[in-house]
C-alpha cells in the first residue's frame, strides 16, 4: 500500500510532495488531492510514464478540483504516450508533453510561451520564459541519460492577492545533477554541492573547472546561470530538485538580496531532476537589458583578463554568401555540426559570415556550440568571421562570448 498523496501541492511547500515520492510510492490515486501547481504534475507524469513502469497513476476521473485539473492538463495521455503540445485553457495552461528531439526544442518553447503568453505587451516575459524552456529542456537531452526525454508543462496562475506568476517545468527521470558532474569536478562530495556549483557561469559536467568550454563539447556552462540569474534579478523562484538534494532560490527586491536554502530533510530529491521556474507575469520590462546584465555579471565574475574582439559586425565582402543560422537556431547539435564544417574554412584563413535575421531569442549555449570553437579558431589564424543581421540581444551575446573565448 502506498501511503497518501498530500492533498495539496504548492511550489510554496514541495517537500510534502517530494517526501511522498521518497516514500516510493507504487500507486497514485489523483483523486485525493485537491490542489496540485503545474509543477506536481510534471513531477508525477514525469514518474508515471507507462515505458518506466515505476509509479502507477489510477485513470483521473475528476472528482476533485486537481484531478480536474490534471484531466484537462492531459495527465492520462502523458503518461501514456505523446500528445503534442496543446493549449488547455488559452493564456492560462499548456498540457502536458513529452520530448526527446533537439530538433523540437525551439519550437516547442517558442509554441508553449506563445500560447501562455500572448499579449504584446508581455513580450519580455515571453522571450524570457521561452529563454528558460529551451534551457530546460536542453539539459535533459544533453545530460540526464533519460532515454524517454523530458516532461514539460506551464501555467499562469494567481497567487492569492498578487499579481499573476508563470510557473514551468520540466522534469526527467535521468541520473541527476551530482552524478552528471561527478565525472569533471571530482572535487564535489554531495548532491547539495552539486546542485549549489551547477548554477555557478562556466561550470559544466562537459569539461574542467577553470575552462570557458571545450572545443569539442557544445557546452558552455551557462544555462542554469541563466535561469538563476532571471530569477534573482525578476523576482522569480526556481526550484531544482534532483538526486539526492532540492534546492530553492527566490529574488528578493534587490538582486543580492535574494534567498537560497536548501529543502530539509538533506538528502531529499526528485529521483531525476525536476525544475520549477516562476516569475510574476510582467515583471520582465526589458528582455535585452536584463541579458546584458546578466552576461555583465558572469563577466565580474570572471577573472579579469584583456578582452579582444574579432567578430566582423558588418556586410562580408560579395563573394561570400552568408549562412543562414535560423534554420538551426537553438538546436546544438546541428550548431556543432555547423562549427565543424566552419573549422577546415577558417584554418585556410577563408572568411566565413553568419546572418542572425528574424532570431528574438538566442541562447547563450546556442551561441557558444555554434561560435566558441570556430572563433577561437578563427583568432588563432586570424580568419575573419562577419555577422550580420544580429538583434541587439544577439550581438550582446556574441560579443560576451568574445570575452570569454579569446583569452588574453
Ligand atoms: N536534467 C539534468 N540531468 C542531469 N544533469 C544535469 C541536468 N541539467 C543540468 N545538469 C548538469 O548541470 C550542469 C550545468 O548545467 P548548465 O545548463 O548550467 O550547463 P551546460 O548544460 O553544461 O552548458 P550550457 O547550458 O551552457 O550548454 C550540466 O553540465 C550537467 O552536468
Ligand atoms: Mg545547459
């Protein structure tokens, strides 16, 4: 017998849930709980795959509010196979859904902020919530060992009196954050430590403590950065739970100001990794800016070092026809693909020339699979490389990226 689910599972009180799930719980009756954040669902789908086999989710019959809600959410298909991604209730919910392709990453991220976030006048928050979904979903495929992929899912709900907030999140049933970074930084001694450096710019289960990146990984170490960074600067919350450890970071109303602890008891964590990310809707006023910031702060915290630009941010000569990186944008496998291709051009010193149009949002980690290799590459044999057509947040990205790749 399994003991009770909580009846209410608030991202205001995870452990509840997460202890239950620690319980290792066979059965799950949805009916019991009256209220559950989208955050619980992904949790629970994410273990209820039918594939897994480890948690069995009784069909949702909707007598009460939450297993309502998790029949509209499409728990039951989830956890059955792959429903596409779909609207529940327009600008409130997007269902459950499944995914295991790089190839689908962007547009399903750029799909699900979209159909949450649809007014005009709230598309800094959109760009920022696609930003962190691209992210997300990235590190399950990249490093969770999850052959299944990801669960993902978003609402926009009221919190009590406050404005509305946008809660993600994805979920994985994979190896977790402490084994995924054991291997380079054997220095780490626990999940807690893991999860606390994970979040650290430059730091990667990919290569060595102290490197910017390897020249043949497509990491930069950055994503969570990120994600933590939008958090603490846009009074956001995001919980990161997995294997062994669950920690929880909310901004405070000055950046440094923000909380950060630990969920007791120690030792409590999703069995993969589950990350929750909100932010007041609104909040986000300025996309562009809040990007620059961050990248200065991940540069403070760099040691100091000469900073040397050698991207082009101008028309190649004719003879040189740009490539388009729309077609991959945010997909790191094929961006690595493209850097390969570009590395045997620039050792013949041949220019190369890369047009950014109609791109919003461009991740810093897509920037660096595509551009840190070649570009070191590049100032080594002195080949020039052109951009054209880049959004300001874009040529903000490339030129952090200068900084951090040609060191001085
Ligand atoms: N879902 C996950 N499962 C297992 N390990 C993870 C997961 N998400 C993150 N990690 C670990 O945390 C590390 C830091 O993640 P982060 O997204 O900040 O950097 P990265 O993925 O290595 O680089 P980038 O995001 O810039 O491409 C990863 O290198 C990986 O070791
Ligand atoms: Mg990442």
């Amino acid at each position: 017998m399994s003991p009770p689910v909580p009846d209410r599972i608030l991202l205001d009180d995870p452990g509840l849930l997460l202890r239950w799930i620690a319980s290792d719980p066979a059965e799950l009756d949805f009916d019991r709980i009256d209220v559950c954040e989208i955050w619980g669902l992904v949790a629970l789908a994410t273990l209820g795959r039918r594939e897994r086999g480890t948690l069995s989710i009784r069909e949702t019959i909707g007598e009460t509010g939450a297993s309502r809600f998790a029949h509209a959410l499409g728990l039951d298909e989830v956890v059955a196979g792959t429903p596409p991604i779909q609207v529940a209730e327009p600008e409130r919910t997007v269902k459950l859904t499944r995914l295991r392709d790089f190839s689908a990453i962007e547009p399903a991220a750029n799909q699900i902020s979209r159909l949450l976030i649809a007014r005009d006048d709230l598309a800094d928050t959109r760009k920022a919530v696609s930003y962190v979904l691209v992210e997300l979903l990235r590190n399950v495929l990249q490093h969770s060992q999850d052959d299944l992929g990801a669960v993902v899912a978003a609402q926009v709900r009221q919190r009590g009196s406050d404005r509305s907030g946008v809660q993600i999140a994805v979920g994985d049933a994979g190896i977790g954050i402490f084994k995924a970074l054991a291997g380079m930084h054997p220095d780490l001694q626990s999940p807690e430590a893991a999860l606390e450096r994970a979040l650290w710019p430059h730091l990667s289960g990919s290569f060595e403590r102290g490197l910017t990146g390897s020249p043949s990984q497509s990491n930069a170490g950055l994503g969570l950065f990120f994600i933590s960074e939008i958090a603490k600067l846009e009074l956001g919350k995001l919980m990161i739970s997995s294997r062994g450890a669950t920690l929880i970071l909310e901004g405070g109303e000055e950046p440094d100001q923000h909380g950060f602890r630990f969920l007791q008891p120690t030792g409590l964590g999703f069995p993969g990794t589950l990350v929750a990310f909100e932010i007041p809707l609104g909040e986000i006023a300025d996309y562009e800016g809040l990007m620059g910031t961050i990248q200065r702060r991940a540069q403070e915290r760099q040691p100091k070092r000469q900073v040397h630009h050698w991207l082009r941010f101008e028309a190649p000569p004719p003879t040189i026809s740009p490539l388009l990186v729309r077609f991959i944008c945010e997909n790191t496998q094929a961006a690595s693909e493209t850097a390969r291709e570009l590395e045997p051009r620039l050792f013949r010193r041949d220019p190369v020339a890369l047009d950014f149009r109609n791109i919003e949002i461009c991740t810093q980690s897509f920037l660096h699979a595509l551009l840190y290799a070649p570009l070191r590459l590049a100032w080594a044999r002195q080949a020039p490389i052109y951009i054209v057509n880049a959004a300001p947040a874009v040529r903000s990205g490339l030129e952090f990226l200068e900084s951090y790749a040609l060191g001085g």
